[in-house]
C-alpha cells in the first residue's frame, strides 16, 4: 500500500508483582515474583490528499455558522465538510478516505482555523478505521502541525499529529487541495510474547 505505512516498535517491562512476607520470629522471608511482558507501539505513517470543495453545485464544504453578511474569512464563520481523501493529489485520485466534521475561523485577525474532524478510512485493513483531529489551522504557513486526538478501529486509543500542507488553493473561491501526512501510534500488549 503505497500510503499507509507502518512500523512496529518494541518494548520490554518487567512488573513486579505478587510480593510476600512470611514473618518467623526474628527473621522475614520475602519473595517477590518477576514477570516480563512485551508492548507493541505501533506507528502509521498516513499520507494523502484533501479535497476542500466550497463552489459549485456539489459543495463538500457548506456553511453552517457565522455573522450574517460574512465572507468565508470572517471570525465564527464555520463550514461543515463531507470531503474526500485521495491517495494522490488529483481529485480523480483514488479514495482513502473521507474527513467529515467541521472547521471555524477561530481567529480575530489572522487566518486560523479551529479544525474538529475526523478523518475515516476506506482502504484496505483501514476501511472502518478513523482517526480524529482537533486542532489549529493557520492556513497560510506552509506546514501546520495539529493534533491527533484519538482513533477507532485499527486506530483505537492512537495518540498522533498531523502535518498539512495547502497542494492547490483558489483564492477566489477558496477550493483547496491539502496534503497530509498523519503519524499515528497505539500500544498494545503482546500476551502471546509473555514469558514467566
Ligand atoms: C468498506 O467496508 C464497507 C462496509 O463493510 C463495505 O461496504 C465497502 O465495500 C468497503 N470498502 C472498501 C473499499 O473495501
């Protein structure tokens, strides 16, 4: 799969546990019991494209929020989105995956985002799986880095940050293309890699 790649990290902790204490007279025994268990992180790397459509007839992005007489940078504006998520930059690419929630101008004076979506997947062992992101947007950086909150599916109990990068931006309209790399990571304990 050309745009979900992940790794395995592997980590080893002894647990201490079961600890007793047999008092006899002057002299205490204590026993204690070591166990070694062995937990996975598991780190996605996810890269693809999104689609921010506002003009047209077939809007992905629509406005729910605002002032009246808003223009689509005014402070409290906010688009509710339905976009697709693409292995390429292309909007014929392939789809991966769909964001779907809702981003604020959350800024007086300056262009930023408050961006609350998740992001879920389609492709593949992903199909099912989503990733949410609640984070600020100051869209006209080159890279913004928000958070990775949580995740379902193969996904579940994921920490992780997101990297965007506007591909493709129309000013008069405010279509864009984002790209985005995504690096999500969860732990999970091996019980099969258990030893006494
Ligand atoms: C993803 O899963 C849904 C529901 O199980 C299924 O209908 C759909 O065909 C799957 N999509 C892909 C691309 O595998």
């Amino acid at each position: 799969m050309a745009c979900f790649v992940t790794f395995i990290t592997l980590y080893s902790f002894l647990i201490f546990s079961a600890s007793l204490n047999t008092i006899s007279g002057a002299f205490v025994e204590e026993f204690s019991e070591a166990m070694a268990i062995k937990r996975e992180e598991k780190t996605t790397h996810l890269h693809f494209f999104f689609h921010d459509t506002i003009s047209g007839n077939h809007p992905s992005a629509v406005r729910i929020a605002g002032p009246t007489e808003s223009t689509f940078v005014n402070f409290g504006n906010t688009m509710m989105i339905d976009d697709a998520l693409t292995e390429g930059p292309e909007p014929t690419s392939k789809l991966v995956g769909r964001a779907q929630g809702f981003y604020s101008m959350a800024a007086q004076d300056d262009l930023a985002l408050l961006m609350v979506m998740n992001f879920a997947f389609v492709e593949d062992k992903y199909n099912g799986s989503s990733i949410s992101m609640l984070g600020r947007n100051p869209v006209l950086n080159d890279v913004r880095e928000m958070p990775i909150v949580g995740g379902s599916g193969l996904f579940r109990n994921s920490r992780g940050y997101a990297l965007a990068h506007t591909n493709w931006m129309d000013p008069n309209t405010g279509d864009a293309i984002v790209e985005y790399d995504v690096y999500v990571s969860n732990f999970q304990v091996d019980a099969g890699l258990a030893t006494a």
